[in-house]
C-alpha cells in the first residue's frame, strides 16, 4: 500500500511537470526589458533567455524564452509564477529553499515552494539538477545586473 501511495505520488508530479512544460508561464518576450539574463547548460543543451523589469527592490515583471528539456522548462516555468511581483530578499530566499530541497531529496519541502515541491526527485539525478537550477541561476544574475545597473548578462554552466 505504502508503495502504490509512491507511486501515485509521482504520478501526479509527472503530470505538473509535463503541464508547465507543455504551457510554461511567462513564456513570452516583454514589450520591454531593462535587464536580459541569457543562461545555458552544455550538459543538456538547455538554453533560456530571461527578460526582467524591477521597481527598485521588486521584481514586477519576468519573461522567459529558449529551449529545453522538460526539467529546465517546468523549473523556469513554475518559478515564474513564484517570483513575479516579489521583493528581491523574498526571491533570494525562495531560491536558497529550491536548492536545500535539491540536495534533501527526503526533506520536507517548504509550503512556499507551491508547484516547485514536484522537482524535489530530480535531486537524486545529478546530471539533472544543473536543468533545474538553470533559471534560479539566471535569475540570480539577473537580479545581479540590476543591482549592479547593468543590463545583460550571459551564463555559461561549467
Ligand atoms: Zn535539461
């Protein structure tokens, strides 16, 4: 019994996953954007851009383009719809709980994380987890750039 519970389990995360990276959210260019995130991972082939407008400490707007596997697209897909119209702190913190759950595949994941939770088995495949982290990272730069008052950057996973 407690198998086949598993087993439904991942069923449904297989299903959310397939959902974002059938409709990403955010899946579009903005009409304008004050910074470009560009991020790749060789190891997959994963490519995103990512299109980002901040008010100050706020991320108002976000727009993601590329190609890629089904991980890196339902991970920047999902993490759209978490970070949009969050402070840069909220989303520093978000993006640190999304990295502990990677490495804790048994580990309680935070209710914050929403959608996020359905990636937690992909910590258990390390090739993998590079196309999961790919948008949190470019994100990260991004969120960089603005501070720093840049606007583009480019990624290159080693
Ligand atoms: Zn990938």
């Amino acid at each position: 019994m407690q198998q086949r519970q598993e087993l439904e389990l991942d069923e449904l995360y297989r299903e959310l996953i397939l959902d974002h990276y059938k409709n990403p959210r955010h899946h579009h260019p903005l009409a304008h954007a004050a910074v470009v995130a560009e991020g790749y991972n060789p190891v997959c082939g994963d490519e995103i851009e990512m299109q980002l407008n901040f008010d100050g400490e706020k991320l108002t707007e976000i727009g993601i383009i590329g190609r890629g596997c089904s991980i890196s697209r339902a991970s920047g897909s999902m993490m759209s719809e978490l970070v949009e119209g969050r402070n840069i702190d909220e989303i520093r913190h978000l993006t640190q709980e999304f990295q502990h759950m990677l490495t804790a595949p048994e580990a309680e994941v935070p209710a914050d994380l929403g959608d996020l939770e359905a990636l937690q088995g992909v910590g258990k495949f390390a090739v993998r987890v590079k196309c999961a982290t790919l948008a949190w990272h470019t994100l990260a730069d991004g969120i960089a750039q603005h501070e720093k008052g840049d606007g583009i950057v480019r990624r290159e996973e080693a």
